[in-house]
C-alpha cells in the first residue's frame, strides 16, 4: 500500500532497516511515496501625575473611549497570510518515531520546497513551489484547499490527482503543524509535519 502525502516529495522513498532499526515487522524494506501583547501597565507615579494636573497638562491615562480589539483571524486567514516551508517532519511506524530527514523520506533539494496558499472562503487555490534548491525533476505543483467546518481538517486536491486529507495539529502567525496517518501492512503510520513561515 502506498500512502500519498503532499507534504512530502512525489518520488517513491525508502526506510531500510539500516536507517531506522527500531521499526519492527514492517518487512526488510517499507515503500512509501509520498493578543497580540497587550500594552504595558502604565506605570503611576503620584507625584508626577499631581503635577501634571496641576498644569492642566493630564488629561487622562487613557482614551476614554475604549478602542476594539482586533478580530482574530480564522485559520483560513492564517494559512493564506504567509508561504510556508517545511522545517521538521516525523514518521511513527509501530509505534517508533524517526526523523523523516534522516530516514530519507527527503531529498535535500526537496526540504526548502514552500507552499503558498490563496484563500476566498475557508478554501481555495495552493502551489507547491521549488525554493532555492531545485529538483530534477521539479516538485512544483499546484491544486485546490478546503478547510472543514470546525477549521481542523486541511484537505489538499493536487491537480490530476486524489484528495488528501490532513489533521490541522496547531496554526498561528508562525507555525504550521499537520499530521497524517495510514496503514502499511497493517501497520499504523503517522506523519508529522511542522513548518515555519519562508
């Protein structure tokens, strides 16, 4: 069984036994494509605000009039507001974690590739873009989004290809985290996804 992931490349990559010896019964070779802060406390000094009265120069710590606070974005917002690059990735099989760099889920030319999304209502366009390192071929590639209703799935419909659905784990200004999981010969797998803002 193969498991797509758009976060990863779109070439077939291998775990050997060699490089993550913890995984146990998945066979000799398992092949798996892929508020702001608010304002400082105004500090009182009650001599000074007496002099200050006192020259009809105070007029008040603070606007009486109390300003909104902003609107805080949705994670739709949130995901179209940067590009985002992919900074840690984990593979849980068997209940044993392992860094995906290092398992060689990851071409180096593939970890600075970046997505950039487009948001126009809690959905959608996406591009996958080349960074500074290129691959032969390249990974570009571009699609559709869609976040569900309570904004916890991200699904990502690559063009020509099948739908894929990730577990949206933490969204801010500058963090992205996504996971996915699946079933190697009947096996759990998990992928663990972390990106910062390019």
């Amino acid at each position: 069984m193969q498991i797509v992931f758009s976060g990863g490349p779109k070439k077939e990559a291998i775990f050997e036994k060699s490089v993550i010896d913890n995984f146990k019964g998945v066979g000799d070779r398992l092949s798996v494509s892929f508020y702001h802060l608010f304002p400082p406390i105004m500090k009182k000094n009650s001599f000074l605000l007496l002099a200050l009265a006192a020259a009809g120069t105070l007029t008040g710590c603070g606007d009486d009039k109390k300003s909104e606070a902003p609107k805080p974005k949705t994670k739709a917002e949130l995901l179209a507001a940067h590009d985002w690059i992919l900074s840690e990735a984990t593979v849980t099989v068997g209940g044993q974690t392992g860094d995906a760099f290092d398992a060689g889920l990851y071409e180096e030319c593939d970890r600075d590739d970046y997505y950039r999304f487009t948001n126009t209502n809690n959905g959608g366009t996406y591009t996958l873009n080349d960074n500074t390192n290129v691959c032969s071929p390249p990974n570009a590639e571009t699609g559709a989004w869609s976040l569900n209703a309570d904004q916890s799935k991200l699904t990502l419909t690559p063009q020509g290809d099948d739908a894929e659905e990730l577990t949206v784990t933490e969204l801010t200004d500058s963090s992205l985290k996504l996971s996915a999981t699946g079933d190697i010969f009947g096996n759990a797998v998990t992928f663990k996804l972390s990106y910062k803002v390019k």
